[in-house]
C-alpha cells in the first residue's frame, strides 16, 4: 500500500508572499505617511483644490480613452487573428506583441520621431506635416493605445479558443458567420475584453514617462513634480490619494464584477477552433491588418533608428565605448 501523497498548501507561500510585498512597498510610504498627516486641514485643501480636480478629469479621461480604443482595436485584430484565415497571421500577431516588450517612453520617442517638427513626416512632406497634437492629449492617447492594445488582442485571442464549437456549429445552421461572431462570439468573450479595457484603464493612471513627455498634466506627473522637483511632500502625498482611489476602483471592478466571469484561461482549448474564411475579403483584410502593424509598430521602430544615425551608430556601439562617437546632439 502506497503511502499517501502530500497535499500542497498554498495560503503559507501565499502569506509569506504578502508580508514580502507589504514590507517592500508599503514601509516606505509609512514615513511619508507621517509626514503629511501633521497638517491635517493643508493635505485636506490640496485634495479638494482646483488644481487637484483638474488633474482628476486629465486623468480619467486620459485612461478611459486608451482603455476604449485599445479594447475597440485590439477586439476586432484578437478576432481577425484568432478566428479568420487571415494571411500571415503568426507574424502579424508577433509584430503587434511587439510594443509590449518596450517602455511606453521609448514608442513616445518613435513616435516623436515621425510626427516631431524635424521627424520622417516632415522630412517627407514638409515641416508644416508636422502633427502639433502630439505634444497634448492626441499625443498620449496614441502612444498609450499603440502600448496597450495587443493586451486586448491576445485576451480576445484566448477567449476564443474557450468557446465551445458546438455552439458555432448550431448557430451556423441558421446564420452567417458575421451573425454567429457578433451574436454568440463577441457576447462570449466581453469579460476578457472588460478585462483588457480594466487592465489598460489601471495601467494607464499610473504611466509617468508618456504624459510627462508629451506635457499633457495627469496625477502621476504631478506627484513626480512636488516630490523630486519641489519635494513638497505633503502635496506628493495629496496628489497620490486620488491617485490610489482611481487603482482601487478598478481592483474592485475585477473583483466582484469579473473575476467571476474571467474563466477563458482555464477553458481554453488545445484543438483548433473553427476559422472563419475571409473569401474575396481576405487579402483587403490582411492588407488593411499589415498597414496598422506597419503604421502603429514598425514606422516608429524605423523612426528610432533613423534619429540614432542608422546602423552604423548600433554597429560602432556595439564595438565598445572607445568607438561610438554621438553623431549630432539628440533633440529628445
């Protein structure tokens, strides 16, 4: 008689985990804590200061724009990449995973380097090509949903293979496939793309590098500026409570309105499921699929290396500090 296998209990690593997490992140605010609560009535009038209601609105705006688009886009490529017979969708898929693997600060230089007043567009068409918006709201948003949008498209992806093919096959026996993807498909994948439009909204409120560079003010910007410009503290820890409120809000969201609904992860299965065929669309759609890629993804990739001298600069770099010499002064 074989003796009985050990049961693996997961609350002790679980618990020591937490405790890690607390005495690393949260002993270094304890300080500042204390620090700003001596003065009660000021952190108080900088919390509900106009000042503080307009980076508010920065904020949520900024956020809710990138999570909207990001999860718009990066539904409809999850669809066309996991559920179509789109050509080349394996690389495609690579080459839009590819913003992920970057801070969100450099795809901000790539895209200066196209749309700044000396970048690829005004090179080509002339200085007046230059898109202005870029240093403002317009410039965050397309930055931020170039980063977070292929969080979308793979959830959605996933999602997918969750569906039961059973309930697409019936379907199809009375309707087309552009009826079966919006009726039983889309229905059946919204919590992973509340859960990409949840994940972007969070990771957007608390981005520094994109809304510092492009000068457009939000929370963390300003919490930045009091604490290493100003080191005025008690402002720092005044901007930061909206600033944790906003990051609770969306932990509850996932908490009591999707996790339960989140189970694609677990579901998902290993066989293919059924693809749906393009036909006479399927090279428009690929062509339109690979503009995106190439417009969002690779011209601003192609930009950073225009503006850092080409590959002569990556080359002599790459031989040792001794033979890299920086050929003009950056504009960044």
């Amino acid at each position: 008689m074989s003796a009985p296998r050990s049961t693996w209990r997961p609350t002790p690593w679980l618990a020591g985990g937490l405790v890690i997490v607390l005495a690393a992140g949260a002993l270094p605010l304890v300080p500042l804590a204390l620090s700003a609560a001596r003065d009660v009535p000021a952190l108080a009038a900088e919390v509900a200061s106009r000042r503080a209601v307009v980076l508010l609105l920065h904020t949520i705006l900024l956020a809710g724009l990138v999570a909207l688009l990001s999860g718009v886009i990066g539904t409809g490529l999850g669809v066309l990449i996991g559920k179509t017979d789109l050509p080349l969708r394996i690389p495609l898929a690579g080459v839009l995973t590819f913003p992920l693997f970057l801070p969100p600060y450099v795809l901000a230089l790539g895209w200066f380097s196209v749309l700044g007043s000396d970048g690829l567009l005004a090179a080509a068409l002339g200085p007046r090509a230059a898109f202005r918006f870029f240093f403002g709201l317009g410039g965050a948003v397309l930055v931020l949903t170039t980063a977070y949008t292929p969080i979308a498209a793979h959830l959605v992806r996933i999602a997918l293979r969750s569906i039961d093919p059973t309930l697409e096959e019936a379907a199809r026996l009375s309707f087309r496939w552009p009826r079966v993807v919006w009726r039983i498909d889309l229905p059946l994948v919204g919590p992973a793309v509340g859960l990409a439009i949840l994940l972007a909204f969070i990771l957007v409120v608390g981005e520094l590098g994109v809304p510092a560079y492009v000068r457009y003010p939000v929370f963390s910007t300003e919490v930045f500026t009091q604490f290493a410009a100003f080191l005025n503290i008690r402002a720092a820890v005044a901007m930061s409570f909206p600033l944790a409120l906003l990051v609770l809000a969306g932990l509850g969201v996932e908490r009591y309105l999707l996790r339960q609904r989140v189970r694609f992860l677990s579901t998902a299965r290993a066989i293919n499921p059924a693809t749906i065929p393009l036909r006479r669309w399927r090279a428009a759609a690929g062509a339109l699929a690979w503009v995106y890629a190439g417009i969002t993804v690779i011209l601003p990739l192609v930009g950073l290396v225009v503006r850092a001298g080409g590959g002569a600069t990556y080359a002599a770099a790459s031989s040792g500090p001794c033979g890299w010499r920086p050929r003009r002064r950056p504009r960044w």
